[in-house]
C-alpha cells in the first residue's frame, strides 16, 4: 500500500469528514513532496489554525509562508522549500473584488455593502468558492510545482466542487433581478411594480426581513454588475483545471463504519463528475497484538493483561469491518493506513512519520 | 445534583468540534433524560445520519420519529422552518410554499446575516415554548465554531433587521437561551491536543460573546486504568519488559511480547489522556461540571454501547 504516484501531480485536494485528520494528511503530503525536491505549498481553510500547530508556526497569515530551516534541522530533516498558508475566506473574497472591480470606487461601495459582508463572511459555500480562488491564483502565478489543499469538512464531496458554480449563479442573480431591479432601477418607489406576482411577493418577504436587506441587495447586484463574467470563466477554468490528469483528490477517513461509509460515497461522487480520485487514507487505525496465550492467566496482573487483549481484539474487528469495505471498492495502490500514533502530530518529524506510512 | 437541574431545563445544547462524538452523546444524553421521566426530543441541525443510525432507525427528516420510549428524533431543516413560521406565526397560509420553494428566498435567507441559523433556533423555541409537545429538547449542533456563531446569530440579526415579526421573535430567542434556568450548553470534548484547545476556546467564547455559561463538559473516549484493582494497576504499570510478564506467569516469548506491548500501548495512550484531561480540568472544572466518558472497546457501536455510556454519565451527574 502506497500513494507513491500521487506526487507526481500538480494539485492534491485533500477531503473528508471532520475530525478524521485532513489537515494533518495534507500537510504530511506537502513535506514529503518538498522533501523530493518538489517546491510545495499547502493550502488549508481550518480555522482551528492546526496546520500551523503542526508545522510549528505561530500565525499564518492570508499569504504562503516558508517554513523555516530551523524546524526541518530540529526533526532531523534536509530543510526544502515548503510554504503554508491559512486560507482566510473574507481577506480573499475582498481582494478578488478589488482586483475586478470596475473601479476602486465601485469595489469600496461593494465591500462595505452589508448584504456582501454577510455572503462574504458566512454564507455556505464560500469558504469552499474562495478555497478554490486561491487555488486559481496559486495555480495561474506558476510559483509552485505543487499545491496541496485542504478542504473545510462537508457533508457531500460535490459542495466543494459545486461551490463555484453556485456562487456564481448566485452572484449573477438573474431571478433576483427580475424581481428587484424594476422597483429599485424605476426610482419610483418600492413597490411600483405591474407584476402583481412580484409585488405579493416582495411585501411578504419585507414584512419578513424588512426594506433596509432588500435595497442592500439591490445595491450590492447595481455594483455588482459588469464583474459576473470574470467570476463565471475562472469558476469554470479551476473545474477544468481540477478534472485535469495532473490533479488528484484524496479522501481522507476513520476505520469506523459510518465514516467510511462516507468517504466511500464521496470517492464514487468525485469520480462520476469526471475528477481524479488517486487514493483513499485510513487515518488512526488501532495497532494489532497477536496474542494466543490459551493457558491459565496464573496471576492478577496477567488476567487483566489478558482482558486488555480481548478488548482491543473487538476494536480490532469493529474496524476489520470498516477495512473490509474499504479493500473490495479501492485497488490496493490507493489506499494507505495510518496507524495510531501515541505522539501527537505537533512538529515536522511526526509529519514526516505519518508520510512514511502513506509512502511506503 | 447536576442531572435535577439539568432536567429542569427546557433545551440542552450540545456542541464540540467535528469527530469527538457530539452525536453519540447526545444520543446517550436523550436517554439519561427519557429514563428519568422525561418526553425528549433530540434535534439535529445538519443532516446528518448518525443518531438514526444509533437507534437502527432511517436518515431523520423534518418530522420527528420515535427513537426510543419517550425519545424522539428529528432533523432541522431551515427551509420547512419558515414554511412553518408563514404559516404558524404570520398566517400566510397558502402563500407560503410557493415563496419557500423559490430561488428568491434563497438569496433572501442570506441576505440577512445569520436568518438561516435563526429559523432553526426559532423552530427549537417554538417546539419548547409553544407547542409542548416535548419536556426536554437536545440541540445536536454542528462543529464548534458552528454553533458559537449559531448562537449568536438571534443578536446579529437584530443588529442587521432590528424591526419587524423576526426581530422580536430574534429577541424573545436571545433572551431564552440567555436565561440558564431554560436552556443549557453541554461540550463535547476528547483527551487530546486539538480537541481540549478547541473546548477551552469555545466556552469563552460562548460566555464573551454569547452570553452563555457552559453546564458541563463530556470528556469522550477516556482509557479507564487498566483494572479496577489499584493494586494490580500498579503491578503493570511497573512491567519493565517482557520477561516480566514470564516471571509473573510462564507464556511464550511472543505472548510475552505482545502482552508487553499491549499495555504500553494502553498505558502511553492513557497517560497522554490524563494530561489534556487534567488540562481541561484545570481550565474549566470551577464554571463546569465535568463528566468522564469510558472509550468502548466494542465490535460495533449500537443500542446496547448507548446504554453503557448513558449509565456512565448518569452515574457521574447525580
């Protein structure tokens, strides 16, 4: 088991479900590609800022960062050009408006449009959209040989990738305009509309969430206009860019059944969109101890001993069956185990242990 | 006693970062609360089919289900919560579905910062204030820094719309879930690094931003010692090597070794444990009461793991 030709590629997107260890992959990824000589950079969303835990920085801002030497030599290893960065989705989101905004003017009144701080800032979808933004800017700089990402935790594999495409539609806001710009374009007031439909609708929904939402719509979509374009070719070059043969996506997971359950749909779900799916990783997986010992325990300490045996053999079988699903749907050059590590994975050198497993 | 105030309430919520196990022990919560008496309903905020699965049950929906006696279970869905709210509380009637299955509500909803989040919490306020149906409500959220911004979502919103029918119905929400007689928070925590940060974090933030005091926190997936017995405890913790095992009874080097290696696995394990435990204890054990949670060494998580966890933490809380 090993992921060795999963280096050779150009973009890695690590996915999974929460707490299975992503971040902790990805970054495993990236040192061990930079180690090959490959300069690397890898890209995570999490806000719990553990990326920068595990690589032994303080802060990561908005911008890569290069690890320093000092933490290679203090795990041992050859120091190697590796970045990493922590994908702030508001900072990214700002940017991107100023950088196609018709004028400064233009992109000032948008971000501090309330409607836009709150897509901005919270609504669903964005943190994967900017996720993939950066990745287009990374990608387009040609600054790396490889970018690794790490995607926030979603329920189904397709947000990820549907985000930009979502985002998108929803930015060009077609219906929505239909709806307001004749009540707001007109100057006539809010509701001099004839579509009496429209008119129905637009009280029901202000009596709701009042006008002061609706004219901060309006407004942001009036700026808005003319960028959409931009926004819907970058949206669609980073899909391409992903479906390409030098991407690869990995799904992360837990011996547990549910989880893998998961992984196992989302991996299916990735790849019937046409996108490479290049490895499976089972994360923490519990050590096996082969004991047969069948005679009598004799003493206390030997008997409990020997209960502790049989409690972790039924773990052992709980996640047997976990790995048993897992080994009938992926060939055995995707998939990878980690075993659960008594150290935490907190500087360079467990990185480097949990990539030895994944490249074996 | 905790548990008596803690069933005097009228919502738990419960919130910890992604993979501690905040489903799990919501479920084994809901059956505390129902095995003393009381008509629960647990509630989950993001679709997930974990709880269902539990109780051997299919994906939740929108409507609650029979999960256990006196358990029910339910799916929150933000966009059947306005439908509701149309119809209940403004009395749109007809109207209403057309105008939620449209794409204008949609931007709508996020249009306003947090309505998404309010809705769900306005269903949860409903359920527990207006139709009764329930004695105890369990608020399974999503991951941690979810749910602070959930909780806070009533309070921006009323920063963003501070008129009109939602408003007020924001404003009835912030002062209920600021009232620690009605409703409290439970964490979710693990014994490791990420996880015991990630709690600490949460409950100043909860408490900062929200107004909220966090009730109790469940420390999930805690190595007990090795055997009830200190004495034996001790012996085993003081196995040098394999061959003290041998002295200790007569085995085969390689039962010997990996006996040996089972318990330093179990004993590394555990010490590490204790240390983000006695952490988090440090930290929080003045505002929180804190509940230790057995790891289960069993071939498969169902109704009969429930139990065992329920009985732990019924046991700790009374």
């Amino acid at each position: 088991m090993s992921l060795a030709g999963l280096l050779d590629s150009q973009i890695i997107v690590c996915t999974g479900s929460g707490g299975v260890g992503k971040t902790t992959i990805s970054a495993a990824i990236a040192l061990r590609a930079a180690s090959e000589g490959r300069k690397t950079i890898v890209v995570t969303i999490d806000p719990a800022k553990r990326l920068a835990d595990s690589l032994g920085i303080d802060r990561l801002s908005n911008a890569p960062k290069r690890i320093p030497a000092s933490q290679f030599k203090k795990a041992g290893l050859v120091p190697a050009e590796l970045d990493a960065m922590m994908l702030d989705t508001k900072t990214t989101f700002d940017e991107l408006v100023m950088n196609n905004a018709r004028d400064p003017e233009r992109a000032k009144r948008i971000i501090s449009n309330r409607f836009y701080q709150a897509v901005s800032g919270a609504l669903s979808g964005t943190h994967e959209y900017m996720a993939m933004e950066k990745l287009w800017e990374l990608h387009s700089k040609g600054e790396y040989d490889l970018i690794v990402i790490d995607t926030p935790p979603t329920r189904n594999a397709l947000d990820f990738i549907d985000a930009p495409k979502r985002m998108t539609s929803f930015l060009e806001g077609r219906l929505l305009k239909w709806f307001l710009l004749p009540a707001i374009g007109g100057g006539k007031g809010m509701f001099k509309i004839t579509n009496f439909a429209a008119v129905a609708f637009l009280k029901a929904i202000q009596k709701i969430i009042g006008a002061q939402v609706l004219s901060d719509i309006a407004e942001f979509f009036a700026n808005f206009e003319g960028m959409y374009e931009g926004f819907k070719e970058r949206a669609q070059d980073v899909l391409d860019l992903l479906m390409d043969e030098s991407s690869s996506f990995i799904v992360v997971t837990a011996p547990a059944d549910h989880v893998m359950e998961e992984a196992l749909f989302f991996a299916d779900t990735l790849e019937s969109y046409g996108l490479p799916v290049k490895g499976l990783v089972v994360n923490r997986v519990h050590p096996r101890f082969e004991i047969d010992f069948a005679g009598d325990a004799g003493s206390k300490p030997i008997e409990a001993l020997l209960a502790l045996g049989r409690r972790f053999e039924l773990l052992n079988k709980r996640e047997d069956m976990a790995l048993a699903r897992l080994e009938k749907a992926i060939p055995q050059d995707q998939r990878a185990r980690i075993p659960y590590l008594n150290n935490e994975v907190t500087d360079l050198a467990a990185l480097h242990e949990v990539a030895s497993f994944l490249f074996v | 006693m905790l548990l008596d105030a803690l069933l005097s309430r009228r919502l738990w919520i419960i919130s910890g970062k992604g993979g501690v196990g905040k489903t799990t022990l919501a479920a084994a919560l809901g059956l505390v609360a129902s095995r003393n008496g009381k008509r629960v309903l647990v509630a989950e905020v993001e679709g997930k089919h974990a709880l269902a699965a539990l109780f051997g049950e299919d994906a939740l929906t929108h409507t609650p289900v029979r999960l256990d006696q006196n358990l029910y279970g339910m799916s929150i869905s933000p966009d059947k919560s306005l439908e509701e709210y149309f119809q209940d509380q403004l009395h749109l009637g007809r109207i209403a579905k057309p105008i939620v299955s449209s794409q204008v509500l949609d931007y709508v909803t996020h249009a306003a910062p947090g309505l998404r989040d309010v809705l769900m919490l306005g269903k949860v306020w409903y359920e527990a204030n207006r139709k009764h149906d329930y004695d105890l409500i369990i608020l399974d959220t999503a991951a941690a820094g979810h749910a602070v911004s959930m909780l806070r979502s009533p309070q921006g919103f009323l920063h963003a719309v501070p008129v009109g029918p939602l408003a007020s119905q924001a404003r009835r929400i912030v002062e209920w879930l600021q009232d620690p007689e009605k409703v409290s928070i439970l964490l979710a925590s693990l014994p490791e690094e990420m996880p015991v940060n990630e709690t600490i974090e949460t409950t100043q933030l909860l408490e900062e931003r929200v107004g909220m005091d966090v009730a109790a926190i469940l420390i999930n997936m805690l190595y007990p010692p090795i055997s009830e017995d200190a004495g034996v405890t001790a012996k085993i913790e003081g196995f040098r090597s394999p061959a003290d095992l041998i002295s200790e009874t007569p085995m085969s080097d390689l039962d010997a070794a990996a006996l040996y290696d089972c318990s330093r696995f179990y004993l590394e394990r555990r010490a590490l444990q204790q240390e983000h435990r006695k952490r988090l204890v440090k930290t929080e054990s003045h505002t929180a009461a804190m509940v230790d949670i057995p790891y289960l060494f069993s071939a498969q998580l169902g109704k009969q793991e429930l139990d065992i966890l329920a009985a732990a933490i019924e046991e700790q809380m009374t």
